[in-house]
C-alpha cells in the first residue's frame, strides 16, 4: 500500500497553486511511493483558503500556520507566502519534525538562510527550496551535457532575467499582490525575485560564483503603499546588474529588471567554453540551442560547412523528465517545472538520496544575492564566501 504523503500548504497565491497544482499530479505521473494528500491550505485570509479547499481539493482550511505546522495529521510543510514569513514557518515545522519545502528565495538574507538550514539539520527533516527553473528539462539537458565534458573549458556564463510589469509610478507597493515591491517584506527586489533563480541555475551549472561588482537602480523612488495608502520610499531594486567570477576561471554577467518594456518572464542562460556553447530561452522552455566545436570522444574539431547552433527540441524520452509525460515531440509546460521538483524530492525521500537544492545549498544563493546587494550599497567588489 501507498505510503502516504501528508501536505500542509501555507499560502494561496501564485505559488500556493502552482504547488497545489504538483501535489495533485504527482501519481499521475510519476511512479513513486508515496501518494500526495492535500491535507490543509492555510491562509491568514480564512475566506480564501475556505475557496482554495474547493478549488484544489484539499480536506480543510486554517488561518493560522501555527496550528497546522503542529497537526498531527501533517507530514510536509510547504511555504508559499511572503519572504519574510518563510524562517519563522520553517523554524517551526522543523522544530516539530515536519519536512519543509520552501519557495525561494530561501530567506531575508544569509543570517536567516543559515538559520533555517540549522534548524533543518537539527531536527533531520528532508528539505527543499522550490527553485523550479532546474527542472525545466531542456535546463536539466544543459547540466547534462556540461557534466558530461562537451563545453571543455568554460569562459563566459551570460544571464538574463527580465520583466515589465512595475513600470507605472502608479503601481502601489505591499499588501498581498505586491509584497515584492516592498522592502520590508521581500528583503530585495529583483536580486531575490529573479537573479536568485539565474543564481541558483549558473552555480548548479558551472560552480561556485566566487565574487561579484554589482549596479543596482530603484526607478521609482516612491509608491503608494497598499496597506497604509500613504505615499512611501521604494527600498528595493528595481534593476540590477552584476559581473561574476567563478570558482573554474569563468566569468559572468548577470542582468535583471523589471523594468524592460516588452519582456514578461524572460529568462535567458548561455554557457560558452572551449569545445561548445548553450543556451536556453524560457519563451522557448522546450529548446535546448547546443553548438558542438569538437567532439566528445575524438576529440577533434566539429566546425565545417555544416556547422551551426543545434536547436534540440527537448521532447524524447531520453530528455530529462520526459518520459513521464507524453509522446516524442510533444511539449510540457511551466507548470510542470514543480511537478518535477517534486517529484524529485519524493524520489530523494525514497531513495534516501536528498534532492538539491535543500536549504543548506540554497544559503549559497543566498551568499551571492546579499554579496550583490552589497556590493552595489558600496561599489566595491565583494567575496561572496559561497562554499559548494
Ligand atoms: C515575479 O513576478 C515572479 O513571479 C517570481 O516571483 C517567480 O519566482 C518567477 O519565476 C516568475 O516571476
């Protein structure tokens, strides 16, 4: 029989119901152990989780975390609500020997980070932090095919992470739909929104990113606040761009905004080295562009006139997580990117091999973000003590 996978949800935003979304598809596809229960949906706003049981099928509704991370009945604590509620929800639920997964960023900052992956530790409790853009399988063939030596030597990592959505003055800040602008709440801007997953994907692909420049740029220097209705200062980044090192003699750049006319969610990544280059366009998320400068196994140069960028349609079964879902050729989505993190994790629990990102490698990412942050209070180059 099924061994059960008891889940508590804290929060019913965009996140809540991407990961509800993952829970109730799990044994859809994926053939793992254990069979997700949508248990409970908790939300401070007891009118939306009492709306949110009805959509997504969970058995109840909470208003306050507290109870739910102290139900008998719960197994995982999954956290999707604002940045700045995340260590207090995890630090409880490991401290009652729950499972934690948490959506990125993992924290604040790094001293909040350490705590929560201390608490994890402590208490032996499996752990995950929701960075979903590795499961994408044409990002998880780019790891594959790095791993597997064919970009020799890699000089330039190149990221890019833009969107337009607050470029009205007229975009309030805080509250429930715009805690992101909120400093107070969301512990950065673009830095831990966005760069936090560019990270997160380049140190998975190409190592430890050893110190970084930054700029960063807040456009709108004041917003309505949503929940005061007072006119207050923005503290975030609007906008931020940074060089890196990398630990293998590469370098980076990073470049993030919210402020680009035209681009939704536009996350890009390219890797170029020695013996070959990718890249990966999110608009794109079932291509994989691959070019091949020398061969694996002879070795020997790949350029002739037939060279180009290979633009692998990442759909076969033998693609990363493919062959879970339908026929070559046919195409998966953003949604899916969760499922596939969870079952992951499901398979890490099973395996007793812990998937990655847990919350100690996400602490990581969390040394470049707050590295970065400082480097452009101060100008200077910043250490950013990452240790993988
Ligand atoms: C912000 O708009 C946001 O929703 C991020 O918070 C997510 O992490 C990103 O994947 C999409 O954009």
């Amino acid at each position: 029989m099924a061994k059960e996978l008891r889940v508590g949800v804290v929060g019913c935003g965009f996140m809540g119901r991407a990961h509800s979304n993952a829970y109730r598809r799990l044994n859809n596809f994926f053939p793992v152990e254990h069979r997700a229960v949508l248990k409970v949906i908790c939300d401070s706003e007891l009118a939306k989780a009492r709306k949110f049981v009805e959509v997504w099928g969970y058995e109840r509704a909470e208003s306050d975390w507290r109870e739910m991370v102290e139900a008998p009945d719960i197994d995982l604590v999954d956290i999707c609500v604002p940045n700045i509620a995340h260590r207090d929800i995890a630090l409880a639920a490991a401290a009652n020997g729950k499972m934690v997964c948490c959506e990125k960023p993992l924290a604040m900052n790094v001293a909040q980070a350490e705590e929560m992956a201390a608490a994890v530790e402590k208490a032996g409790v499996a752990n995950m932090v929701w960075f979903n853009y590795r499961r994408v399988p044409s990002i998880a063939l780019a790891k594959q095919i790095i791993d597997e030596g064919r970009i020799g030597r890699p000089f330039h990592y190149r990221a890019t992470y833009l969107q337009d959505w607050t470029i009205s003055p007229d975009v309030p800040q805080g509250g429930d739909a715009l805690w992101r602008l909120d400093l107070s709440v969301a512990g950065s801007g673009v830095t831990g929104d966005l760069l936090a997953h560019s990270i997160d994907t380049a140190m998975w692909l190409n190592g430890p990113i050893t110190r970084v420049v930054a700029k960063t740029e807040t456009f709108v220097k004041e917003r309505v606040h949503a929940v005061s209705g007072k006119v207050q200062p923005v503290g975030i980044d609007d906008a931020c761009m940074f060089l890196a090192e990398f630990s293998n003699g590469s370098m980076g750049t990073f470049e993030s905004t919210r402020y680009a006319r035209g681009r939704k969610n536009f996350n890009t990544l390219e890797l170029n080295g020695a013996g070959g280059s990718v890249y990966f366009d999110l608009e794109e998320p079932e291509y994989l562009q691959f070019f091949e400068y020398q061969q694996l196994q002879s070795g020997k140069k790949a350029e002739s006139h037939l060279t180009g960028w290979r633009k692998i349609h990442t759909t076969n079964s033998e693609h990363p997580y493919m062959k879970h879902y339908w026929v070559p050729g046919t195409c998966i989505g953003y949604e899916h990117t969760f499922l596939n993190a969870l079952a992951d994790f499901v398979m890490g629990i099973e395996s007793g091999q812990p998937t990655q990102p847990d919350f100690r490698n996400a602490v990581e990412t969390q040394k470049v973000c707050d590295a970065v942050i400082e480097s452009a209070r101060t100008g200077q180059w910043v250490a950013t003590g990452v240790k993988l």
